[in-house]
C-alpha cells in the first residue's frame, strides 16, 4: 500500500516508523518550516500530574507513557540507541509560595517566624492535597512508579537550583525526551524500512482529491500518487486539508522555551520540575543544559518571533522557582507553534467525506508526551488495521 505522510514532526515520524514496519511503501514529506512544535517542545512525559477532567485524554496520554519504553527499546534494535529518552522522576511543587514575593510584600522582622510557620504549615496541607491526587491516580499507572512526599532539602538534592524551602511530591516514573533527536531517529529508522523521505522549505505539499477520495501530494507541481495520505502537519495541518473540502480546527499557539547552561554542571538526571500554581516548567538535559518553559500565547498566529514579554515570563517564572539558575548562561530560546484544537484531545482519525485521508494533529502542549502513540495509531487507520481503541472522542472534524 502507498501512504504519504505530510509532517516530519515526532507524530508524522512515528506515523512513518510504524507504517514501513508494518510493510507499506511510505513517502515522508516535510517543509522543515520556522515554529515546528517538536524542534521547540520540553520533552515532558508526565501525564499522571495533569489537573484534567477528560478522561479519553487521560487514557490516551496514559498509554503513551506506558508505551515509551517499548519505542525507545524499538529504536536501538533499529540502531538508534541514543535519543536522550530518560527516565529521571518528576518534582511537584505546592501552589504556595511560586510566585517570588514583592520589596513591599516583605514581613516585619517582629512577625517573620509566625508568618514563615504559616506558610510551611500551608505549604505541607497543599502538598498533601496533591500527593493525594497523584495517589490516586498510580492505582492504575504501575509506570508511575512511588510517589512520595519529600522536603525542601529531599528536593534540593535532587534539583539543587531550587529556591530554600521548596517541598515537592515527587513521581519516580516520569522522564524526560528531546524531541529534535526522537524525531529524527524515527525518520531515519523508517527510512531504513524502505521509506522516502523528502523535505523542502521552498515547497509546501498540496493535497490532491478527485471525486471525495484522495489521489496523492503535489509537490512543486510533481504529484506523488497514494492509496492514502496521513496528514500530521502539525499547526499548518487545516490548510493542507482544505482541498478536501473539510475543516480540521486546529491553530497555532505559539510557545517559547529558554535554554540555559550551567557551566560544567552535571545536569544528566536531575528531575523535572513542575510548580503547579504557574503551569511552567523546569528539565534537564545533558550538557549542562537545563530548559525553562513555557510561554502559551494562544491567537500568535505563524508569528514566530522571540519577544521581550515572553521571555520575561518564562524567566520570571524559572528564577522564582529556582533562584539558583541566576548565574547561568542564558543559551537559546526556541519558539514553537502548538497545534491546538477545540478541546484537550487529539485530532486523529479518518477524515469523512474524504475517503483515503487520515488526520493526525492537535496534541497541543502534550505533543511530546503523546505524539509516538498518536503516529502509531494514525498508521493503522491509514492501512486499515484496528486502531486498539475507540476513536470517537477524536474526531478530526469536531468543532
């Protein structure tokens, strides 16, 4: 069977990979363009801490967790042993105390111990809340691993930039990815199954469609027939779908992540950080390199600029949590446009009223965490295989 897959980001990827294992004749097509989700994401997975009440997204994200291990494990029997997968253990930080307090914000000396025993006595009530929550939850996620309450000086040692006083529920499963290096080691894998990668920021790829079915991509007017197309475009997925006559929701939110360097710094398997009150971040890599993120600026458009007001925020952000990182080396800021669709679920299935299409998009924030599976099953649907769960509650065309 031929399919086409338009997006080599880590869904169009993992779409590829699992298809040319499963033996169809695969075309990769990519633009490589500016904002690309998975060349800016964090590379968080950690489903089981998210204060959502969907539980078609929570199944979902839960299995793709679940299912990690098994594609990293796939990969290096492909020969790519290396794609900084790691499962290093998450810090949940209480709501109280995120935000840094002001100069006029200051306690009187006089009234300092009462307050600060206020606050430890506050802070110790919300993280029980929280380790609750999360406990609940491992009942059915093993792949969580413990869950534990720990204090400030647990987490510091874990986590050493961290303000004094910063206790945290910790989740030993949760790890961490870079998405550039997952991607990429899933189109060369797929490429060594026989599939044809193109890519070319000069040309973006037009669906072709004749009387409702799909026909193929058009490429700088060079047509590639298929017997299906798969399209994981990401934030530009509704334009490439317009042909076809149907609207996918699905726009672009723009996101920007900062890069900072430690400086000799073994940062290896230090552990994500996740300060609940804010909705930001904190991971590391190796190389020193630690990521603080992220902005969510829903209404961007393709704007893929770094501004003044988004990087105040994520530094803000960062520097309250984890003063430490004050002295660092501030390395990059990538932007990436999130594919966000009318709710917190994915849009994947097949598209109706255009026979042959399937739509892979939507992951929103949780790109990274979900996005091997989304591919995954985007692949089946294409090659007319079970898909392993009910497809319903991500509809493609749902408004």
């Amino acid at each position: 069977m031929r399919l086409i897959i338009v997006g080599a980001g880590i869904t169009g990827a993992a779409c590829a990979y699992t298809a040319s294992g499963l033996g169809a004749q695969v075309t990769l097509i990519d633009a490589e363009r500016p904002g690309r989700a998975t060349a800016a994401g964090a590379g968080i997975i950690c489903p089981w801490t998210a204060a959502v009440d969907d539980p078609a997204w929570y199944d979902f994200a839960r299995v793709a967790a679940r299912e990690y291990p098994a594609v990293i494990a796939g990969l290096a029997d492909q020969g790519e042993a290396d794609v900084s997968y790691r499962r290093v253990g998450a810090l949940l930080l209480a709501a109280t105390g995120d935000q840094p307090a002001r100069p006029e914000q200051a306690r009187k000396l006089e009234h300092a111990d009462a307050s600060e025993h206020a606050d430890a006595s506050e802070q110790a009530d919300a993280l029980e809340q929280v380790w609750q929550r999360i406990a609940v939850r491992s009942a059915g996620a093993p792949e969580m691993g413990e869950v534990s309450l720990l204090d400030d000086g647990q987490a510091q040692e874990l986590f050493p930039p961290l303000r004094p006083g910063a206790a945290a529920v910790h989740i030993a499963g949760a790890a961490r990815v870079d998405g550039r290096r997952l991607a990429a080691a899933l189109v060369r894998a797929a490429a060594r199954r026989g599939a044809t990668v193109r890519t070319d920021p000069a040309r973006a790829a037009t669906l072709s469609c004749r009387a409702g079915r799909v026909t193929g991509v058009s490429v700088g007017g060079d047509l590639v027939e298929a017997d299906a197309v798969v399209a994981a475009a990401g934030a530009w997925t509704a334009g490439f779908v317009e042909p076809a006559g149907v609207t996918v929701n699905v726009v672009p939110q723009r996101g920007q992540i900062v890069h900072i360097g430690l400086g000799g710094t073994d940062t290896s398997r230090w552990p994500v950080v996740l300060p609940s009150a804010t909705g930001h971040y904190l991971l590391a890599f190796d190389g020193s390199r630690v990521v603080a993120g992220a902005t969510r600026e829903t209404g961007s458009g393709y704007d893929v600029r770094v501004t003044p007001g988004g990087l105040a925020e994520v530094l803000t952000n960062a520097l309250s949590v984890a003063p430490g990182l004050s002295s660092g080396t501030l390395l990059e800021t990538r932007v990436g446009l999130r594919p966000v669709g009318p709710d917190i679920r994915p849009l994947l299935g097949p598209v109706a009223g255009a026979d042959g299409l399937v739509v892979a998009t939507g992951l929103g924030a949780s790109g990274l965490t979900m996005g091997p599976r989304t591919g995954a099953v985007a692949a089946r649907v294409a090659l007319g295989l079970p898909p392993d769960l009910d497809l319903a509650p991500f509809d493609p065309l749902r408004s």
